[in-house]
C-alpha cells in the first residue's frame, strides 16, 4: 500500500497554533489540529504537539509550511507626505501584507513625532512620499529626520522613485537596513501595493521572525513563509477568483481581522476616484478586538457603539484576558464567548466598511466599501470552528447589521472555515502550489 504524502501548513498564532495535514497529490485535508502556543517555553513545542495530531499515522510529511502571528506579528509604522494620500496609501499596502499598523506619521514632523514613533516598536518602517516624478521635498526630509532618529529598525522604502537612490544611501550610511520597492502611489489615484506587500513579507522572515526569538531552532525560522494574515488573505483572494466577492471575518485571541474581496465600482475609477487609490481586495486589522488578550477592548468598542448585551462585559471580559489559553467548558463560558465573538464581529466589519481614518481624528473617514453585493461571508478563528451555530449568529452578527451606518451583506451565503482551510491555502499558493490550494478551498 502505498505510503500517503503529506503537506503541513501550519499557524502560529498568538493563542493557539493550528496544524492541517494536507495530501500532496489530491489536495484533500487529511487532519487538522490545535495546541495552546508555548510563547513562554519554545513555540516548536507546541508547534510539534499540533503536527503530531493533526497528521495520520503512516504518512509521509514531505514539507512543513509555517505562518505566524505569535508575538504581535508584524508591527508596522507609516510614514508619508500627506495623511490623505501617500501616508493612507502605504496604509493599506502596509495592511495588505499582513502588518499591524501601529503609527502612521505624515507631513512636518519633529522630533517629538519620531520619539512617538519609537514608542509604538515597530518591527519596520514603511516609507512613502510623492508620486514618481512628483514633489521629492517631504520623502528627502523625513529620511534625514528618521536617519538621525536613532531608530535603526528596517525600512521598506516605497516612494517617488526619483528620489530612491539618494534616500536609500542616507539611510544605509546610518545604519539603516533599506529595502527599495516600486512607488505604492506611483500616480494620483493609483494604488500600487503588490511591491511594498511583498518587501514587507520578506523583511518580515529576514528580520522580524528571528528578531522575536520565538524559537531556539532556526528550523522554525526556516519554516516560516509569511505571516498569518498575509497568508489568509492570499488563500481569501484564491477563494474569490471562484467564489465572487466576499468578506472574511476572522475573530481571534489578540485581533479580529476583516478581508474584502469587491467587485471595483466602476464609478470610482473615473472622477470620483480618491487620490490615493482604491483597494478592492484589503484587510483591516483590529487590535483591540480579541477574545482573550483584549476582551476588554471588545466591551469597550460594544459601549462605543451603544450595542446592548445582557452580560456584564467588562467584568467578565477581564477574566478572559487573564487566561489567554482559556477553552471554555460550561454551556454558560460557551454562550459568552459566543456573545463576544459575535460583538468582535460586528464592530470589526462596521470599521472596515466605514473605511479609515488616517492623520488624526478630525480627519474624514475614506475608502468606505458597500458590502451589499457580497455573496459569500466566511467565519474564521477558534471559536467559531468549534461552535456548531456560528454561521448562524455570524449571519445575525454581520449580515443583520442595519444600524452601524454601512450596508451589510444582502443576500449572502454565511459558512465558517471550520476544518481550517483559509491559511493553508494561501501558505500552498504562494509557494507555487496554487492547484492544490484551490482544491482544498474547494471543502469550503
């Protein structure tokens, strides 16, 4: 009989680690697994303990596909030449490559702003400015500023292209790692992302992963590909070439990410087009929205949003932070972490749909998205795969929305991503194995 091979895709995420033991020639899911991730030991101890049983007995494991979110991801700060337009377009770009944007900066900035910078930690720098052949002032100045910051982590530098050479040398001779990608704004109301997202992917496994010590093994650095949601939402946009447009909410321990998959307004690519461009395939990251490590966050955002609840949500909500690893065992723990998936859900899509506000909170909010036209709505994280009625209060959650002031999903399809298929899928895909990503989405 022959011996099954075997693909693992695997996520280190923040709370737990998720296995999926992928067949090699069919593409069919095999097995899939999870282990509370073992931050505070090595993260391959858990890593192994969810491989192990997620993989069936007997098989051949012929390559190990790692993506990660374990240890805050990848915090990203933004530094453009004006908050609404190269500073919100290397946002989104920045958002695309599965970053946590943690600063965004843009116009003068003085001294203080950069201590303000350093005091978010990012792991990278995003650097844009001017569309190419445009105005080089506010690029130049704002790499002599950050070059004599003493920051020195690395820096993707996406803006006019003109002026690359000259800041990539200024901040190399700082001691600066630069990395030097196509213009994320090359023209006004041209979004560019693809170059930034993948400069960003690579400083990440070069720089970030290794940088967070997660690991005594340079096998797990080894193994790492990108980081989770960059690796879901290549998996969500393979989805959305089959399935039409779509929305991904992703609910999980430390943040509930939103993709978005739309079919482009073909209104908004003449006049009214936004001058820093249209992201029709994004993602939004909320990083006070989690069920463990910021449940607090998530009563917070429920008040704010004047969204009523029987439960007494900050008291409760603190427990959960206290006990990241917590699975709840009572029908009553059950029905309120249902409750604050479902909070998370409906305030972290009302964010993306309502779009972003860059440069302050006077600022208008911009790149609003109509989610009426969404036929497919995917549920992903933990506790919804272990709740067998999560399609059913995401649907109540996000499709019967009609008071958060965006249009929800009309007519659409609710599931949930519950054998774990979503990140495998794009971990596969963007290692050249696009066939058998797309057979495995097909379980969805």
């Amino acid at each position: 009989m022959p011996v099954t091979a075997v693909i693992v895709c695997a996520d280190v995420g923040s709370t737990y680690t998720k296995a999926a033991a992928v067949d090699a020639d069919s593409g069919a899911l095999l097995g899939a697994a999870s282990h509370p991730t073992t931050l505070g030991t090595d993260v391959m101890d858990g890593l192994r303990a969810a491989v192990d049983a997620a993989v069936p007995k007997g098989a051949n494991v012929i390559d190990t596909l790692v993506c990660s979110s374990a240890g805050g991801g990848l915090r990203l700060a933004v530094i453009g030449n004006e908050p609404l337009v190269t500073a919100r377009a290397a946002y989104r770009a920045g958002l695309s490559a599965g970053a946590r944007v943690v600063d965004v900066r843009a116009g003068d900035l003085t001294a203080a702003d950069f201590a303000a910078l350093g005091a978010a930690r990012p792991d990278v720098v995003l650097l844009a400015g001017g569309t190419d052949g445009g105005d080089e002032t506010a690029l130049r100045a704002h790499a002599a500023d950050l070059a004599y910051s003493g920051l020195t982590v690395p820096v993707v530098l996406a803006g006019n292209a003109n002026a690359a050479p000259d800041v990539t040398a200024l901040l190399e001779a700082a001691g600066i790692p630069v990395t030097a990608v196509g213009n994320v704004l090359p023209r006004i109301g041209s979004l560019n992302p693809v170059p930034a997202r993948t400069a960003l992917r690579e400083v990440f496994l070069r720089h970030v992963i290794a940088g967070k010590h997660l690991s005594a093994s340079a096998v797990f650095t080894d193994m790492v590909k990108a980081a989770t949601p960059d690796a879901v939402l290549t998996g969500v946009e393979l989805l959305a070439e089959r399935a039409g447009d779509l929305l991904v909410v992703d609910v999980g321990g430390a943040t509930t990410d939103v993709y978005s998959v739309l079919t482009p307004d073909a209104e908004l690519q003449g006049p009214r087009a936004e001058v820093a461009g249209t992201a029709w395939r994004s993602r939004t990251v909320e990083g006070d929205l989690g069920v463990r490590h910021t449940a607090v966050g998530i009563a917070e955002a429920a008040d704010e949003e004047d969204l009523a609840t029987d439960w007494d949500l900050p008291d409760a909500a603190r427990r959960r932070g206290a006990d990241p690893a917590l699975r709840a065992e009572t029908d009553r723990e059950r029905a309120f972490d249902r409750e604050l998936s479902a909070l998370a859900a409906r305030v972290a899509v009302r964010r993306h749909a309502r779009g972003e506000r860059i440069g302050g909170p006077t600022e208008p909010l911009r790149g609003g998205k109509d989610l009426a036209a969404v036929g497919l709505v995917v549920g992903s994280g933990g506790i919804l795969r272990r709740d067998p009625g999560a399609a059913e209060w995401l649907c109540e959650a996000v499709g019967g929305d009609t008071s958060g002031g965006v249009r929800p999903p009309k007519d659409a399809r609710f599931t949930v991503d519950a054998d774990y298929r979503l990140a495998p899928a794009g971990l596969l895909a963007a290692q050249g194995r696009r066939d058998l990503a797309a057979r495995l989405l097909d379980g969805l």
